[in-house]
C-alpha cells in the first residue's frame, strides 16, 4: 500500500489541469476575447444600432402615420359635416321651391278656374240674352196679334206696334219681378 500511496502522490490529480493546459487555454481566451472584442462586438454593436434606428424610425413614422391620419380624418369629417348641411340646405332650398311652384300652381289654377267661370257666366249670359232677345220678338208678335185680335183691327204702323209690344213687355216684366220677390 505504501507503493500505491507513493504512485499516486507522484501522479498528478486528474482535475487539477497541468500549468502549461492552464496557460495555453488562457491564451488562447485571451486571443479569442480579443478577436470578439475586435471584430464581432463592433460588429454586434452596429447590428444593434441599426435594428434599434429601425424600429425607432419604424416607431417614428408609424407615429407620423398615425397623425396624418387623424389630421385626414378630421379633414374628411369636416367635409363631411359641409357636405351634410350643403345636402341640408338643398333639401331646404328644394322644399321651399316646391312649396312656390305648389302656390303658383294653386293660383293658376284659381285664376284658370275664375277665367273659365267669368266665360261661362258670359255664355249664359249672352245666352240668356239671345233668348230674352228671341222671346221678346216672339212675345212681341203674339202680343201683337193677340192685340189684334182685342180690338178688331189691324195695327199697321210700326210706332203703334213697337209701342205696344212694349207696353206688355213692361207690364209682363213687372208681374214677373213681383211674383218673383215674393
């Protein structure tokens, strides 16, 4: 055992590493350190700042977006509004349009409807006329005759004629006023 004993203090331990693996694995991080810190961390350090510009530049317009669209929002809303009362005018100015061509219409009309009234009271009385006129010749010659007739004699004289046919005109005229006021 004592052999045992002296060959395994003679033996290096197996976790303690041996001076030259310590110095060269030292060196060798060293270069590696220095090759990362040299090339990759710059490297690294620009890839970081570009990514973080973009997204910064990214949030800006974004953010720039968004206030162009809401400036064209309220744009379009405020046309909107115009729009709405230009539509609410035009519908106001069309009502009231209609509502004057409505009482032109109605006056025409009632001019329309007096006009062919005041014709019609004209025909009637022109009618009216032409018969009191044919009446009044034909009452004339039956008074005429019946005249005649009374006295036995003929009326030869237009005068006498005319002054008789008038007289019972007259006196016809008369009956026929009262007996149409009572």
């Amino acid at each position: 055992m004592d052999r045992l004993i002296l060959a395994a203090e003679e033996q290096p331990l197996p976790i303690i590493p041996h001076l030259s693996e310590l110095i060269l694995g030292i060196v060798a991080f060293a270069v590696l350190l220095f090759v990362l810190w040299k090339f990759a961390v710059p490297r690294f350090e620009q890839l970081y700042e570009e990514r973080t510009d973009a997204i910064e530049g990214g949030l800006k317009r974004a953010q720039e977006a968004q206030e162009q669209a809401d400036r064209l929002k309220k744009q379009y809303e405020e046309q909107l509004a115009g729009l709405r009362a230009e539509a609410a005018r035009i519908r106001d100015d069309a009502r009231a349009e209609g509502q004057q061509i409505k009482a032109e219409l109605r006056a025409e009309a009632e001019a329309e409807a007096a006009r062919i009234k005041a014709q019609g009271e004209e025909q009637v009385a022109a009618s009216r006329d032409a018969a009191e006129r044919s009446l009044r010749g034909e009452v004339g010659g039956l008074s005429v005759q019946l005249a005649e007739r009374l006295l036995g004699r003929q009326l030869s004289s237009d005068s006498a004629r005319s002054d008789t046919i008038d007289s019972f005109l007259a006196e016809l005229g008369g009956s026929t006023r009262r007996s149409g006021a009572n």
